[in-house]
C-alpha cells in the first residue's frame, strides 16, 4: 500500500509539472487560430430539384460558388492538402444539396474497401458532412460516403469526441469516377432533420480523408486539439429560408416470419408476427416516436468475452429502437463504472428476451430545452409481470458549450420491487481556455430510491475536470457512491465507494518522418470503502511509450500495477476460489497493429505477470484480410492462461467473420464463435438488403451447438425474416 501513497505522490508532481507546458504556447499564435475558427459559406436557394447521379450537371450546380478551401488537420496542422477538394452547396423547400468534387493525381491508390452500410468511415478515403442544425455547438449530424459509395450516418452529441454510429436516416447519395477525382452527389432531406425553422445558420464542416497518406483535410478549424467533427468548432452555412417538412408523419410497418427449435425441444416452433414504428414531427424541432409489438429479429449476436475481474461485463446495446437518440440520455463525462441509465436493461433479463408491447419516445427541442423521453411497456411472461419502465432527460444550454440536465429513470426490470432515480448535472465547457484550448468541467448528483433498500445513504455525486487536446490530455475526477444507490434503469459497478481517477498523456509530434505522434501516459485509479476509509482497490497504469507511425502502424507498451483487498471469497472460475486477504501484482502488456489501409493487417496483445495469487499469461489476436471491396474476412482469438496456487485454468475465445457486399445496398455478415467456458459454438449470419432508402430487409440465421463429450449436440437454433418499409407523409 505505501508503494501505492508514493506512485500517487509522483503522479501529481508529474501533472504540475506537464501542465505548465501550457505556458509554452504564445498569445499571438492563441489570437490567430482564434480568428481562423471563423468560417462562412453559403447555400444557394433553387425552385428546382436535383438528380442524384453523382454528376453535377444541372445548370444550378454550374452557377453555385465553390465553399472555400479545405486544409489539412492532420499530418499537418493548417497544411495544404496533398488533394484538392471543391464544395458547392444548394437548397430547396425539400432537400439540402451537396457536391463534393474530390481530385485525385494517383486514382488507383485511392482506398476503399468496404461498401456496406455503416462501415468504419475511418478505414477508407471518404467526405464527412457535419451539419449542427439548431447552431448550439454542441451536436450534429454527419454524413459520410466513400469513392465506392459506401454510406455511413451518425449523431455526434456534446462535443463527444466519437460519432454515435446508431443513427439511421433517410437521405441519398451517388459517386462517380475518373482519371483526376471522384465526385460525391448527396440529398439530404429536412423531413429527415430535426431543426429550428427561425435560426437560418448551421453550422457546418466538410472533412476529406485521404487514407493513404493517414491524411485528414478539414474546412473549418483544421487544427489538432479538435476531433474532425466537433460542431464547436465548425463553420456556418446559410442562409436557410422555406424548409418544409410535408405532414412530419413516417409510418414504417414490418413484418416477421420464422422458425425456431429450442433446448431439448423435439419440433420446431413457428412464428409470424408483425408491428409498426411511427414517427410525427410535432414541430421541425420535436419528434414523437412509436413503437408496437417490437421485434428485434435483425439484431447481431454478443461478441464473446473473457472476464477475469469480480464484477460483471456489460456488453453493448444493438437494437435500433433503442440506438437511435440515446445520446440524449447520457449525462456528460460519464465512466462505464456508473450508468444512471443504461437500455439494454429493458427487454433482456439474464439473456431471457422480455417482449415489448409498446414503446413511445420524444426527442428533440421545445424551447431553450433539449428533451429526451422513453416509455417502454414489457409483456407478460411466467416469470415477469408486465412492466412500464420510463426513461426521461432534460438538458438546457448556457453560453457556448455549457449545459444543466436532469434525468429520471423509473422501474426495475427485475420485477421486485419499485424503483427510482433522480439526478441533476451541470456541464461547463470551452474551447477557448488558454486561448484555444478545450475545457470541461463536469459535476453531477443522483439519488435512487428502491422499495428493497433503505430510504438511506443512496446518492452518489462526482467532480471532474478535463482538459483534452493534442499535446496535453489530462483529466481527474472523484466519485462517492452510497451504500444503498441502485440504479435499476442503469448500470453499477460497484457502490460504497470514495473513488479518485486522474489521467495525462503527453503526446508530441517529433519531427521524424516516419513518426507521426509519440503517447506518455499514466493513470491512477484509487478506490476506498466509504465505512471504513480501508483502501480497497487500486491500479496505476503506466505507458512509458506508445508510438503512432506514419504509415498508421501503432506499437505500446504498457505497465499494470494493481492492488485488490478481497474481503470475501472471490470464484475466479468453477471450483477455483481465492481467498479473502490482500493483494498487490502487476502485470505487462504489448499492444501492436498494423494499419487498416492495407488489404491484409493484424492486431496482437501480449500480457504476462502477476495475477492475485499467481501468474498470467494472456494473448490476444485479431488479423483480417480485404482483397476488394467485395470481401472482407478475419479471423480471432483470445487466450487466458492461469496458474495460482488455488488452481490452474485456461479460458478461451475463437471464432471467424465474414462480409459479402455486393453492393452498398446487399451485403452478407457472418460469425462463427465458440468459448470452452459455455461451451457453445455458435453460428450468426444475416443477409440485409436496402431496396430503397427508407426500406429495410433482413434475413437472419443463428445456429449454437453444446460440446458433449469430443462431439457437439445441436443446442438451439432459430431463422427469421424481416422486412420494413417506410411511407412518408
């Protein structure tokens, strides 16, 4: 424990220490990327429409003026381009138009390798549209289309530095090529955004990436310490007058059909079954959303993981109905240690699917006030009474990037007992600390309250402060969670705690040319019991270096030191049991990966050490091959070799992916999994197909076998068509 008193003791002079590098950046320099930020560009009004061919022939495009100049971001901070990228904008009361004319002096070293729907808009050259509708400089849509015309959109929410990917809208696109560029044509509906009719300025941004050169050009603020698509720092488009919306009203039945055969079940089971979604604009700003006799029959499998901690995994939310908005119900700055609100808890219960009557969501704006609300209905089965669970956050902005937000969860998914969260937020932000730099400080209170736990001790509340840019991204915050708070809506992973996390990563860009951006890193993370004051967990993370290179490759090393104090007995695996007492082990790791760019790349982790009692050695391997952009296979693996004096064991996790895109609207995903812990092999494949925007077809197949013996017996296995289609009004 005192080795632990000391490594903190360093950690905070080594932040004093790095953050006065701040200093090193002069006024002058501070004043001009300031000004820079400033970008304007214009949409030009037509009575016309457009024909999304990807060849910008109509007489509109002729007479539209070109949005100014891209520049790089990165290798080069404000850098010209290796690539011109010309812009042309236009609208009218339906659509938002764009033209993207992308040049090209090598077009056969271009990268695009993947088509399907909701790629990795990172992997490949691609433009990127960021559209801030109501101008907050807080959130925004993004638009992305590759050369090949795979098509990927998104929600970017409070300044987060990642896209919500889960957003699907309906809007249109077409690609041609050349010789000397690559033309991009989209169609962006106003019935698809939501927007604030009186406010004629969005913000706005185009980003270009050219993957062979690990090259990003951006229209507005090409400067490192932002993310591409940050809305605040992005330009403005204007002037926007006479959108319309139609009636606001999207109807989208679906129906359901298939099979299915169960556990020690002798015949397959039947089902045919259909539903509808309905979506009403109540103003340009407000939508209502419903849902009837929700289905998920398209939603991919879990991907299997090896957990060797003595709290649970929680694994991602993948159904539509729920994806779609749940930015709006996050509370900014949040670990994945509490989660006031967490989706996947309504309609699984122990991997048991719960049925979904109904369920009603509104989102969007009515005022000054951002407002995001679920209300779920569950069906009835033999084990659960039927349930309505509610969900509701209200945030209201403050000067730029800051905001105040409360949140409501109401209901237990379990069925014992009722169940309450309150919480209230305040976030403040910038982007202009120290003259541009990017500052947030988050505090935020919730209390729970539980018919099975006492009306006691059942709050929690955090600090925080961060302060991410390029060269310098630290960060510390301090929680303390009650004894008796239980979010039942969300997710705890453990409470009674004081808990203190700090972070800094020192990142330069040496001028090597081989080397694009070196990582320093260290992180403490300290863990007391709120009862006692007894220090009860605790890790120090320490990245001597990590190195990026200019090709896109990444090598790290990486230093684990943990501390864990087991008041009882811990069940590592079946039969094995560590005792209760103290422990202090550290752990080494090696991090490499070959870039993405390439048809063939690998990942690999290397862990060895101490594990509580004993040692660990630990291999990870992911490697994947895309000969065109019509396949794309990989193969993994993930192996946990213990030895403790308790007993020795291995875990175990292999499986294959494969992806057939015919084009970007036809595509086949298939996984094969297995674990010698469940001792299932499992199959996943699911053909989806996009007859038109709006309309949406899937067939799905799951198959799982049960090890028996040197044999598999066949477990389960279902198949399900769906097919939805969207009428707009």
């Amino acid at each position: 424990m005192r080795s632990f008193v000391a490594k903190r003791c360093l950690f905070y002079i080594f932040i004093i220490t790095y953050l006065f590098l701040i200093s090193i950046f002069s006024a002058e320099e501070q004043k001009l990327v300031t000004k820079e930020l400033i970008k304007k560009a214009t949409a030009a009004a037509i009575t016309g429409s457009i024909v999304i061919d990807g060849k910008l022939d109509e007489p509109e495009w002729n007479e539209a003026k070109y949005i100014g100049p891209l520049r790089q971001q990165e290798p080069n901070e404000n850098g010209e381009p290796t690539q011109e990228t010309r812009v042309k904008a236009l609208y009218n009361k339906e659509y938002l138009y764009l033209g993207i004319i992308c040049s090209d002096d090598s077009p056969n070293d271009i990268i695009a390798l993947q088509m399907e729907r909701d790629s990795d808009p990172n992997a490949d050259d691609c433009i990127m549209i960021v559209l801030d509708t109501f101008n907050d400089k807080r959130n925004a849509y993004v638009f992305v289309v590759s050369p090949v015309g795979m098509k990927f959109d998104g929600i970017v929410y409070n300044n987060s530095e990642e896209i919500d990917g889960d957003w699907d809208g309906i809007w249109y696109s077409q690609v041609t090529q050349s010789d000397t560029e690559w033309v991009v044509e989209m169609a962006i509906p106003f019935k698809t955004l939501t927007f604030d009719p009186r406010i004629t300025e969005w913000g706005f941004n185009v980003i270009r990436n050219i993957k062979r050169n690990e090259e990003i050009d951006k229209w507005a603020h090409p400067y490192h310490d932002a993310s591409a698509y940050n809305p605040a720092l992005a330009g403005t488009i204007g002037s926007f007058e006479g959108m319309e919306q139609g009636m606001g009203l999207d109807i989208r039945p679906f129906i359901v059909a298939g099979a299915m055969k169960l556990e020690n079940e002798t015949e397959a089971e039947e089902n045919f079954d259909a539903g509808i979604d309905v979506f009403y604009n109540i103003t340009a700003n407000l939508k209502a959303s419903l849902t009837v006799n929700t289905d998920f029959a398209e939603t991919e499998v879990d991907s299997r993981q090896i957990n060797l901690t003595r709290f649970p995994i929680i694994y991602p939310e993948k159904r539509d109905f729920f994806l779609e908005g749940a930015g709006l119900y996050q509370m900014p700055r949040m670990n994945e240690d509490v989660i006031p609100f967490f989706s996947r808890r309504i309609g699984l219960l122990q991997c048991e699917e719960i049925p979904i009557d109904w369920g009603m969501k509104l989102t969007g704006r009515i005022g000054d006030f951002n407002v995001g609300l679920l209300d779920v209905q569950t069906g009835e089965t033999n084990s659960l009474p039927t349930q309505n669970l509610l969900a509701m956050r209200i945030t209201r902005n403050l000067w730029e990037q800051s905001n105040i937000g409360v949140i409501v969860t109401n209901g237990n998914p379990s069925g014992i007992g009722s169940n309450t969260l309150y919480g209230a937020d305040f976030r403040y932000g910038t982007s202009k600390a120290f003259g541009n730099k990017n500052l947030y400080f988050t505090a935020n209170y919730m209390k729970t309250d539980s018919s099975e736990l006492p009306d006691l001790d059942n709050e929690s509340w955090k600090l925080s402060l961060d302060f991410p840019n390029d060269l310098i991204d630290c960060a510390a915050e301090y929680w303390e969670i009650g004894e008796n708070f239980n979010p039942a809506l969300g997710y705890l992973r453990r409470n009674n705690i004081k808990n203190l996390r700090i972070f800094l990563n020192i990142a330069p860009r040496p001028d090597i040319s081989w080397i694009r951006q070196l990582y320093f890193y260290a992180y403490l993370n300290q863990i007391w019991d709120r009862e006692t004051g007894e220090y009860s967990e605790g890790s120090f993370v320490l990245i001597p270096l990590s190195v990026e290179f200019e090709s896109g490759d990444y090598l790290e090393f990486e230093i684990l030191r943990k501390f864990d104090r087991l008041e009882d007995g811990f069940e590592i695996t079946d039969s094995i049991i560590l005792p209760p007492e103290e422990y202090d082990f550290t752990r080494y790791i090696i991090n490499a990966s070959t870039t993405g760019k390439r048809g063939f790349f690998v990942h690999g982790n290397y862990q060895w050490g101490n594990y509580y009692s004993g040692s660990i050695n630990e291999y990870e391997a992911y490697a994947a091959i895309k000969p065109n952009k019509h396949l794309f296979a990989s193969v993994f693996g993930h192996t946990s070799e213990v030895n403790l004096p308790e007993g020795d064991f291995t875990a175990r996790i292999i499986g294959a992916n494969l992806i057939i895109k015919i084009n970007p609207d036809l595509s086949m995903n298939s996984i094969i999994q297995y674990d010698n812990e469940s001792e299932i092999l499992g199959i996943f494949a699911k053909i989806y197909w996009i007859p038109q925007e709006g309309s949406r077809f899937y067939l799905v197949y799951r198959h799982n076998w049960e090890k028996n013996g040197d044999s598999f017996r066949e477990y389960n296995w279902s198949i399900n068509l769906k097919y939805q289609h969207s009428i707009r009004f």
